[in-house]
C-alpha cells in the first residue's frame, strides 16, 4: 500500500471537481420571488440546529457566484457541482415559475461555462418546496409527479448547455435518517423507507424525461452516500449485522436503481418488523427500463457494526443502526467519522464487482476539521491536506485495478452551512468569514489546485 513518495497519476480526461448544495452556500431565502423549503421552515420553526443557525444567508453565493467562479478559476476546478433550489425555480413546487430564480441559474451557467467549467447539477439536494409537506413529502406521488415536471422543465431550460445531472442526493439522509430528528413531523424508520421507494420512481421517470427531452445528449445519473460497512469482531453474530446494515445503508438503494430490485433480506426484515406494503411491479418495471449512466458515490468514513443479542423487536432493529463510537486511538473528523481511506477502495472495487462495472463519479469526498491555524492568510489544514491525500490514493488504487471512476468532487468547494451542525463545523477547502464573507484559500485548496494542474500528485 503506502510507499514512500509514490507519483499518483491520474487517468487522462479524469474530471476534477468540487461540490456545493443550494441550501447551504446560497442563502436569499426569501429574495426575487424564492418560495420556502422544508429546510427554511426547519430552521426557523425546530430547535434542532446548533446555535441556531439557518442559511438565510449562508456563503451569500447568490449575490457572490461570479466571485465564486473566479476562485473556481484560479483552482482550475474542470468541473462544478451545485444543487438548484427547487422552490427558488417553481415557488410552491409547480405550475408557476419564478423567472427570477431561472435568471439567477442561467446567469451561473454561463459563468461557469465562459470559464471552462462543466456544470453537474444536482436537481435535489433536500430543499423541497415547503407547500409538499403538507401532502406528505415523498410519501406522496403528487410530489413524485412534480418533481418529473420540474427536471423535464430543468432539462429543457438548461439542457443545451448542462450535460450532467443528477436526480437525487443521498436519499438515505433526507428520507431516512431525517426521520429520526422527526423534521417531517415524524419518526419512524418504515416511512422512511417508503419514502425512499417513491423517490427511486421519480429518479427513474426524471431519467425517461430526459430521455424524451430534446437535450438528451448528457448524462444522468444518481448520488447516493455509500460506506463500507466492517464487522466489529469476526463473530457470526457481528457479521450478520453487517450484512443487515449494508442492506439498510446501501443495497437499499443501490440494487432498485442498478438493477432494478430490492434486497430481498432487507424487504424481509421490513415486512417482519414494519408491515412493510409490497412493491408495485410495474414500479420495478419502469426502474428497469430507465437505467442511469452513471453513479455517484458520496464518501466520507465507514461503518462498523456489532450485535449484541439477535434481532427480535423493531427497537433492536433500530439499534444496530446506531452508529459505534470509534475507539479512542481511531483517527477522526471534526464532526467524529472515523478516517479511513481504504474504506474507500474497498467501497469502489464492490460496487464495480456487484453492479457490473457502472461509470462512477465520487462526488463527495471530504474532511471538517478546526481550521483554527491561520498563517499568511492561507488556512493551515494539514489534517484535511492529509485527508484528501489517502483519499485519493485509495481512489486511484482502485482505477488502477479497472473501477470505471471517472472523476472527484470535493466536499466541499466552501466552508458552508453543515446542516444540523449550523456553521459549527468546516467542510471547505476554501474558508468563508461568515461576518464578511470573505473567502481564504487553505492549504489544501493550495494543494487540490496543484493536483489538478498535474493530474496527480506526490503521495509521501
Ligand atoms: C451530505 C450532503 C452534504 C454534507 C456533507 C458533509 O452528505 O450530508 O450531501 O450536504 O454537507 O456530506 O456532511
């Protein structure tokens, strides 16, 4: 594995990229004719964000992005990948548009391409339009409905000049996990996976719009968060744990928009502890028949699971789902995830192997850390330089050995809005003073821009 200062080439045309989502670096929430989001509405009604904190103003990025592009510039970054507000294109959700909002992604667009950067747009990156609660979110198939007519519109507006989509990211987290912190109302894991079903067919009949649309030309796809999950300990019992969670954590969704299927270990367990209903066939069908061009994994840590006793109850069932705290000399983020770079190649080599080789982009991968150390103007992150460094290595380990991956976004281009942590926790490889927004380039972005120039870097 690790020699002592190895050349880590990467394979020529590999894209370069980094990632944002609309919510958290945009912020006016309320400018130009933006409808509310759940995400809106959830910071400014729960108490469940550190501090308080919302993204009402956020990086500011609506008002900075051409700023923004110029650092995109200077990083050399190929390729960008931001998330559109659905509610800042159709207000309530549909029928009326907000040309304003359409302005605002149009004039981004352009920027980005009059400076040599791809766009990949991810259609939804959680900020549902808030009037869709009311009816049951991604419970309901109004919304699945809308959703189509909101990416055929999307493509249509867009597509002559955007030619990477993706329909979702990591339907696990909004679907699922949210349903723990009870943000739609709720918290009961069953819904959540229902959930995920529904959104699963809207991904699959947004790729036939595409399909059907006049700028079909691109490429679409899916961004799910992946982890490779370990057993604690060689015992049966903790590897049947395993097995459980990765049915839980990715086959879930994986083998419906892969293969157009459901693991039928995970379906059984949820039908004994959840009255799970039966899939719709013709559901499965039009899964099948929309198949993505490529997969995005997001990828920051790994899961590893231990079974104290069997499964008997849907309250043990929710136990082994909680997460194990690393051990005391495990090396961890800011926001406690364990580091572990093979993880990585051992994620990209099983979904090559199980899924038949599929076209691959990693389009999340990073570290929050302090970020306390400023010299010279420049962050001092040697952790995350470190970080990004195995990463990487372990990426190309993996190209190495034929995983079809073809390219890397970093989470995340800005220090930005990190969801329930408010802005307590640092993702960035550019620092954003949230007082002045001002941006501050680290180490590591110092150190990304040389990768890219070279198209790999020294690996000591
Ligand atoms: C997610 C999102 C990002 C996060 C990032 C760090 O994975 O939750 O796609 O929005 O900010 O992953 O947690």
């Amino acid at each position: 594995m690790k020699k002592n200062n190895q050349e880590i080439k990467f394979p020529e045309g590999f894209i370069w990229g980094a990632a944002t989502s609309s919510y958290q670096i945009e912020g006016a929430w309320n400018e130009d004719g933006k409808g509310e989001s759940v995400w809106d509405a959830i910071c400014h009604t729960k108490k469940v964000i550190h501090n308080g904190d919302t993204g009402d103003i956020a990086c500011d990025h609506y008002h900075l992005y051409k700023q923004d592009v110029q650092l995109m510039k200077k990083m050399k970054l190929h390729a960008y990948r931001f998330s559109v507000s659905w509610p800042r294109i159709f207000p309530t959700g549909k029928r009326k548009i907000n040309s304003k909002g359409v302005e605002f992604y149009d004039n981004l667009v352009n920027e980005l391409i009059a400076n040599d950067i791809e766009p990949f747009i991810t259609l939804y990156h959680w900020d549902l339009p808030l009037e869709f609660n009311k009816i049951g979110a991604w419970e309901s198939r109004e919304v699945v409905n809308a959703f189509v007519d909101y990416a055929r519109f999307m493509f249509d507006k867009f597509g002559d000049r955007v030619k990477k989509w993706i329909t979702f990211n990591e339907p696990l987290v909004f679907a699922v996990w949210f349903q723990f912190l009870g943000l739609y109302g709720k918290k009961d894991i069953a819904a959540g996976m229902r959930m995920t079903h529904l959104v699963n067919v809207a991904h699959a009949k947004a790729i036939e719009a595409y399909r059907d649309s006049d700028n079909s030309d691109g490429l679409i796809g899916i961004t799910l968060n992946l982890d490779p999950v370990y057993p604690k300990t060689e015992s049966s019992r903790d590897k049947e744990a395993a097995t459980i969670v990765d049915g839980i954590i990715n086959r879930w969704y994986l083998d419906p928009v892969l293969k157009g299927i459901y693991p039928s270990d995970t379906l059984a367990l949820l039908e004994k502890y959840f009255n799970f209903p039966s899939i719709p066939d013709e559901d499965l069908e039009l899964l099948k028949d929309n198949p993505l061009d490529f997969l995005g994994i997001n990828n920051y840590s790994c899961t590893r699971v231990n079974l104290e006793k069997p499964i008997e109850s849907p309250i043990d069932f929710y136990k082994i789902l909680l997460p194990i705290k690393p051990e005391e000399n495990v090396e961890v983020s800011d926001v406690g995830w364990e580091v572990y770079p093979n993880g990585l190649y051992d994620l990209l080599k099983r979904v090559d192997k199980d899924y038949n080789h599929p076209l691959i982009y990693i389009t999340e991968n990073g570290m929050a850390c302090k970020d306390e150390n400023i010299v010279d103007n420049v962050v001092q992150d040697d952790d995350r330089l470190s970080y990004l460094q195995r990463y990487l290595e372990a990426a190309s380990r993996a190209i190495n050995e034929d995983v079809n991956l073809k390219g890397y976004f970093v989470w995340s281009f800005l220090d930005n809005f990190e969801w329930i942590e408010g802005y307590s926790k640092r993702f960035g490889i550019i620092r954003v003073d949230y007082e002045t927004q001002e941006r501050m380039w680290k180490k590591s972005s110092l150190w990304y821009r040389d990768v890219i120039a070279n198209n790999g870097f020294n690996f000591s």
